[in-house]
C-alpha cells in the first residue's frame, strides 16, 4: 500500500477530530457482543485494511526524522556555503553515521538540530546539544566551527544555565571520559 492510499483510509476514519471519533466508537461499542461489534466495524468503516494503513503511515513516520535531517541540511548549504567553500562530506542519517559530523567543508566543521525546543524538562535535548557542542569545540582543527539550531532561546538558556555537567554527561561514558582528559 502506498502512503497516499493509506493517508485516505486514514482519513475516512478520522472524520475530523480523532479523539473525538474514538470515543463515539467507544460509546458504539460498550456492551455490545461479537456479532454486532462486527456489524458496528463494517458500519464505521473499521477494516483491516485501515489497520494495514495506519501500520504503513506508522512506518514512514518512524523515519520523518531521518528525512528532516537530511532535508534540513541540503537546503541550508545553498545558504551557508561562502565562495570558494566546497563539501568534504556529509552524513545527512539522523544519529551516528561514523563520521564525526553532520557537515565538513572546506572552511568548517558543522552540526545541525532540527528540534523544535517544547521548554521544560529536555535532559536528552540537552544532552545531545551539549555533546555536539563540545564534539566541535574541542575538534583538532583550525576550521570554523558552526552549529546550527532552528531556535536560539531555550538551546543558550540551557547552555548558559547551571544544570551540572555530571548530569549532562551522565549516560554517555566515552563523552565524560573525554571531557575529564581535558
């Protein structure tokens, strides 16, 4: 199933407001036996096949992220590259792809975050802001070193903050190990 087809049996089921569809079908189904839950599926449009969609979308989602990386960095190097300036590599995946960053050109080094900061408690935001800052300052070259964020407020508050390193750093041995060689 392609994903537009799974998004339009999706649809039909939502009706508009999902939560508000899944508690008229809650109501619907209180009390009722199989015979009539199975009449109540076929009268509301609850198939297999939308299951087999949602399962289809939910796949696709799970790698949204990976798109929006890789998307996100492609259309900023029209932007970011200054005259002369050329790509050495990229790694556009999301997470660890063996290189060390997400960008290196032949004038710096680079990481980006495509996160839409939510405020509160963010420990695992932080904790990757933190390492990629740190991955880049102390990277032994004479490159600018540049990271890129989609806001700037709530990433400078944390790290102008007083969260203790110990906590940052507490679920990434290697990175705690490399902080203390310093």
């Amino acid at each position: 199933m392609k994903l537009n087809e799974a998004a339009q049996h999706l649809q039909a089921l939502e009706c508009g407001d999902l939560s508000s569809r899944l508690a008229l079908l809650e109501s619907a189904f209180r009390g009722q036996a199989a015979d009539s839950t199975e009449v109540l599926c076929k009268k509301n449009g609850i198939t297999i096949t939308v299951l087999q969609a949602a399962l289809v979308l939910k796949a696709a989602a799970g790698q949204i992220n990976v798109l929006i990386h890789a998307v996100g960095i492609l259309t900023a190097l029209p932007h970011i590259l200054k005259d002369g300036e050329y790509v050495e590599y990229l790694s556009l995946g999301a997470g660890n792809t063996g290189r060390p960053f997400d960008l290196e050109t032949s004038h710096r080094i680079a990481e980006f975050k495509f996160i839409k900061w939510k405020g509160g408690p963010e420990s695992i935001r932080q904790n990757t802001l933190f390492k990629d800052f740190f991955r880049l300052a102390e990277a032994d070259t004479a490159k600018e070193r540049d990271l890129y964020l989609l806001e700037l407020d709530r990433p400078l508050r944390f790290l102008n903050g007083h969260r203790s390193l110990s906590s940052i750093m507490s679920r990434d041995q290697r990175l705690r190990e490399d902080f203390e060689a310093l």
